[in-house]
C-alpha cells in the first residue's frame, strides 16, 4: 500500500519508531567503538549497562513523547481534519470546537474562520439558488400532482427495463407480491416476453412516427391483465441503443371477465338453439313438400316438443342475460358525499331544495351520470305533483347501499313511478330510459311509506364499501429519479463506484441483545437510497410478533408493547417483505453484525438468505473520523449536525432516519478521501476490524 494512504497517526508512529531505534542504534554504536578503542575488556560490563541504560531512557522518552504527540497533535488533527470534511461535504453548520485543537497554535482558529466563510458562502448561494428555483419547485409539485391523479398507470423505464418514475395508479397496479421500487426491475412485476417484445420491434423502427406499440401483458403471479401502451422517449441512437420508454397501464381484467363472460353466453345460447331450429327448419320444409306429412300427427308432436324445448332454452338465456347485463357496463366509484353534493348543486339551478346526508363515509360502484339523472328526473317529477321538503339519504347495507329518496306530500303510485322510468333520459347516450338505466345497475326502485306524513322511493346499490383510511406512504402520488435513466449496471460489485449502487438502511427493535438465548425482533423499518437520496414514498415499517413476551425493561427503551404485536405478522411474513424491499440493493445498518444474526437466523423460515452486501456506518465512521473517536449513533448525529427526535429515537423507522442522514453524509466524506468504489470501501472498513467484525461474510 502507498505511503499516502497510511493513516496520520500510523505514519507519526512510525516516525517515533524510527526516532527511537536511531538513536537506541547510535547509542550502541558509539560505545561499541569506544570500548574497541578503549582495548581494555574488564570494561565491557560497564559498557554494556550503560548502553542498556542509555537505550531504556532513549526508548521511555521517546514513546512518552509520542503518547503526547499522538494525543495532543495527531487525534486533534484527525477530528479537525473530519470536522472540516464534514462541514465542506456534509452540509455540517455547527462551528468546529477549537479546543479539540488547542496545541494546534493557529491552525484550529484558521480553519474555524474557513468554515465560517464556506457556511457563509454556502447559506448566500443557498438563498440565491432557493430564490431562482421557487417557481420550478411549484411547477413541478402541479406537475406531480396531476401525474399522481392520472386513472392511468405511467412507468418510466431506463433501457435496462428499471423503473425511474412510477405514479400512484402505477404503484397501485405493479404492486402484486411486493411494492415496486425506484431501479427495480419491470419484469419484478410484469412478464418479460410481450415487453421485451415490444421493446425490440419499436427499437426496429415499428410503431410508425410515433413509436407507440399497444400490448396485452399479466402480472408475474398472473392475477392481472394490464393494457399497456410502449412509447421510446426518443429514437435509438449511436450512443444511445437502448432508448428509455414510457409504460402505460390500466387493469383491464374485469373487462376481459365480462367479454369472456357475454361470449360464454353467446356460444351458449347458438349451441344449444342451433338444434332445435335445424329441427324445426326441416320438419317445415318436409311439411312443405308432402301432403301427407301436414297430417301427421306424429310430426305435429315433434314439432311442439321441439318448439318447448325452444321456448325453455331461450327462457334459460334470458335469464342469464338478464343476471349478467348489469355486469357489461363500466361502473366507477363515487363517494356518497360527492354524490349528494352534485344532486344538491343539479337541483338548486332549477330552484329544488334537497337536504342529503351520508351519516357513514361510503364508497358506492356506479356510473355516476345515470344515477343523478335518474335521481334528478324523478326529484323534478315529485315537485311538479306537489312534493315538499325533499331529502336523500345514502346508508351502508350489507354488501351495497341503499339511497332513499323522501318527501312531504302524497305517496307515489307503482304505476305512475312505472311510468317515469319508461321516459327518456338524457345521459349522453340514445334510448336511455330509467329502466334501462336500472338494469344497466342490476337493481329496482319502489315507493315505501315514511314516518309520519313522509314518502319514501328506495333505490339500491349492489356495490358499496367503506372508504379504507388510507396511510401516508406515497401511493398517490410520484416517485422518479431520472438520474436512473443514464444508469449502467455494474458488472463486479467490488469494482462498482459507491455512487451508482442502490442501498436499503434499516433498522430492527428487538425484545432483548440476546438472540442465541431467544430474543427475538418485535419491529423492522426499513428504506432506500439512491443517488445519495432518500426515495421519498418507499419504505417500510412493520410491527412483527415475536412469539415471546417482550421484557418491560425493552419496552422502557422501545416503547412496544405486547399487546401492540399480539396480531401483528410473524418474522417469517416480515422478513420476505424486507427481502423483498432490499432486492439487488446493498443494506445498511448501524451495527449490522447485530441485525442481520436476528434475520439469519430466522432464514429457513423465511424461505431466503440475506446475502445482499452490507455497509456498517459504524465502520464507516472510522474510516471517516478515525478509529480514536466514538461511533455510537448518538455521538456520529452529533457530529454531522443530525438530530434525532426524542419519540423517534430507538424506534426502528427513527433510527432508520438518523442512519439514513449520516451514512449519506458520511458517503460523500469517503468519496472525498479517494473511496469511490464498493471494494476500497470495503477493504477501508475490514482494516478496523478490531472494533467491529465486518457482515460480509460471503465477499
């Protein structure tokens, strides 16, 4: 190894090393010339004992002086010297403590005013950036937003099919076994064949001027059928053969169940009718052609059985038509507040006062148009016949909803809401009448009696669920690196640059340090890092049962509880998932020897091996700061100006944070010192060994 990558206090050690055997050397020399020249041999006992003397003094005072040096010179020099890489690249604001420095002379005071004047610079061109970018940052936030929204799903993808952009619909349609994930593959979620197909032949010039090519692919555990639609970002090049692309997607499996469904019901009915009316046809054009036969009983008898078996085959078919039709038109779902606050504003125009209610947030599955002009009519036919006092009310069932419609005044006859329904009604469509806008629903409407002097109409819906709550966790909304669009992958790990890799940090909680003797993890959160940022909208955290009691002093430190875990997953569920989040990524973790022994253990449960590559920030640490400092988390957020929350702290998603900020932080230290590549780093991290033994075991 080169002289210049030793480190400070190594090479002053061995400046005092050579300093003492020097003159340990020079002090033996010189007496064994001066016994020589002296010729007498009764003085070579005092010879020797004062070259032992000599060379133990020379020695005590050499290492003495080292020891002072190494403490007072060579460790301030080192934290000054992390202090300053921390404040260049780190975005560290605290002033550097010229007291770790004071044996420095003017060196401390000197690089304190430096980094006053960087952290000055830095804040003014901040500003001044912050200033310029204001009106890109809320352009692009209405950008995300309406991308969020999209009903359609859109993916973007490198040229190595890896996801780049991905918004909500997306999110929601590619997460089949596991949740997608900036610089996961597409074919994670999506089979390969149909999209690489695709992708050759608009890459061959297919797809006419707008290189678009239209595609029908399943999801990898064949739940789904997506329509998709591949577009290049641009034409292949010299430089660029392999062009990234849009995907756009829509589930499209409903829509194929139902056309399976009506040719089901087609073929059905022409196989079975097909008979009868060949029957039929023949025995009319023998009828037709002998007159003997239009006396035959017998083939009278023939026919009406025939023609019975017609008339019960076609009964059969009217009713399956009649079960299935509702389920051939394209329903959406609407709150039930939206909907009574879109007949509310329909009716007011026309001078109708409607009170509604929804005394449960419910979702109901409907084509929203056809209701409220169905609602809307019948509301505008009670008033002219005298209805006072309307109101709607939409309540949950057990499988749907029930929309009632009341008023003040006569009750409504059967007959005459018979014929209301029979008028049409405009929705957009010709020939649309109330009737067919109930089949289309599958459902009735009746008149009931009120309480009191009140009238009631009852309009059912068959689907109707309540809103589930949703979590903050990014599904509606963007997630993208377009860095990732210019990305290679690496071809050797050890070789890869520290910058082009993608890392999961996380973090367990655990019912105890103790996992040979049955402690067990009760939490694990976990996140990714790519591109020296954290993907916002990727995470997770989950609570894990850990099938033992969790000692109230662990719950002291971690704030769970038993009974917060008592219905939450095994490790084995949890642990597929973190496997699952961490695929093709290097895991990060803060003693993660400690980590990994939990999930290692559980690995034949699991049914998988941890064996992505690891970082430690503890090792980290020391190689950025220096073995001589403390690396508990605490002490390196104190460092590079990371605060921890007091709530957050020794929870997993909080620690998940803190080590997230400093192992970025610490990153760009260590590409400053010349590491850039996964193998320096690792060759880096096993030279301190001594204090913590490095998780890679397989590398």
């Amino acid at each position: 190894m080169k002289i210049e990558h030793w480190s400070l206090r190594l090479r002053v050690f061995l400046f005092f090393a050579f300093l003492s055997v020097a003159g340990i050397g020079a002090v033996i020399a010189g007496l064994y010339f001066g016994y020589h020249r002296l010729g007498i041999p009764a003085a070579l006992d005092g010879f020797v004992f004062a070259g032992a003397v000599s060379s133990f003094a020379i020695l005590g005072v050499t290492v003495w002086i080292w020891l002072m040096f190494d403490e007072n010179v060579a460790k301030p020099i080192q934290r000054l010297s992390g202090g300053l890489l921390a404040r260049a690249h780190a975005d560290v604001d605290d002033e550097l403590d010229e007291a770790t420095a004071k044996y420095l002379g003017d060196l401390a005071p000197a690089a304190r005013a430096v980094t006053q004047n960087l952290s000055s610079t830095r804040n003014q061109l901040a500003k001044s950036v912050a200033q310029e970018t204001t009106r890109l940052v809320e352009e692009k936030a209405k950008l995300s937003a309406l991308a969020a929204e999209m009903p359609l799903g859109v993916a973007l993808l490198s040229g190595t099919h890896k996801l780049a952009f991905y918004n909500g619909a997306a999110a929601e349609l590619l997460d089949t076994d596991h949740a997608p994930g900036l610089d996961h593959s597409i074919f994670d979620y999506l089979r390969e064949a149909p999209i690489r197909s695709a992708y050759r032949r608009l890459c061959a010039g297919e797809g006419g001027d707008g290189h678009v090519i239209p595609l029908t692919v399943a999801t990898t555990h064949g739940g789904h059928t997506l329509a998709a639609r591949l577009r290049l970002m641009h034409s292949p090049t010299e430089s660029e053969a392999s062009p990234p692309y849009v995907l756009t997607l829509e589930d499209v499996t409903d829509d194929l169940a139902v056309h399976v469904a009506r040719e089901a019901l087609l073929r059905r009915l022409f196989n079975r009718l097909r008979p009868s009316v060949a029957t039929l046809q023949t025995t009319l054009d023998a009828r037709a052609s002998d007159d003997a036969l239009r006396q035959d009983a017998r083939l009278d008898a023939a026919m009406l059985s025939e023609m019975a078996t017609l008339i019960t085959e076609f009964r059969e078919m009217d009713a399956a038509y009649e079960a299935a039709k509702s389920d051939w038109w394209r329903m959406g779902t609407v709150r039930g507040a939206e909907l009574c606050d879109a007949l509310t504003a329909r009716l007011e125009e026309d001078g109708i006062a409607l009170s509604a209610d929804v005394p449960e947030p419910i979702n109901l599955t409907l084509d929203a148009v056809q209701i409220i002009s169905l609602i809307d009519q019948v509301a505008h036919n009670l008033t002219r016949d005298g209805a006072k006092a309307l109101s709607l009310l939409i309540t949950p069932e057990e499988t749907g909803a029930m929309i009632a419609l009341g008023w003040s005044g006569e009750p409504l006859s059967v007959d005459r809401l018979d014929g209301w329904m029979r008028r049409e009604i405009d929705v957009g469509l010709a020939n649309m009448t109330g009737r067919a806008i109930l089949d289309m629903h599958g459902t009735e409407i009746w008149p009931e009696e009120g309480r009191g002097s009140r009238a009631v109409l009852k309009l059912p819906i068959r689907e109707a669920h309540r809103p589930r709550r949703q979590a903050s966790d990014g599904r509606r909304s963007v997630t993208y690196d377009f860095d990732l669009l210019a990305k290679t992958p690496p071809k050797e790990l050890i070789n890869a640059p520290l910058s082009d890799l993608t890392y999961v940090v996380f973090d367990t909680e655990t019912t105890g340090l103790l996992p040979s003797q049955g402690d067990e993890i009760c939490q694990i959160a976990a996140l990714r890092v790519i591109n020296s940022k954290v993907v916002q909208g990727e995470h997770l955290d989950r609570l894990v049962n850990p099938n033992r009691d969790i000692p109230a002093t662990s719950t002291a430190v971690h704030h769970i509880t038993n009974g917060m875990v008592r219905d939450a997953p095994p490790i084995d569920v949890v642990g597929l998932q973190l496997h699952s989040f961490a695929r093709g990524a290097v895991l990060v973790a803060h003693n993660a020897p400690f980590d990994l022994e939990f999930l290692r253990r559980h690995e034949s449960d699991i049914g998988v091996s941890f064996t992505n590559p690891v970082l430690d920030t503890v090792l980290l640490s020391a190689v950025v700061f220096g073995q001589s400092q403390e690396h508990t988390l605490d002490a390196i957020c104190d460092r590079l100006g990371v605060t921890i929350p007091a709530e957050a702290r020794h929870t997993a998603m909080g620690d998940t944070v803190a080590t997230a900020e400093v192992f970025i932080k610490m990153m760009r230290m260590a590409q400053e010192r010349g590491i850039t590549t996964f193998g320096e780093m690792l060759s880096e991290m096993r030279k301190h060994k001594r204090l913590l033994q490095d998780a890679n075991t397989h590398l």
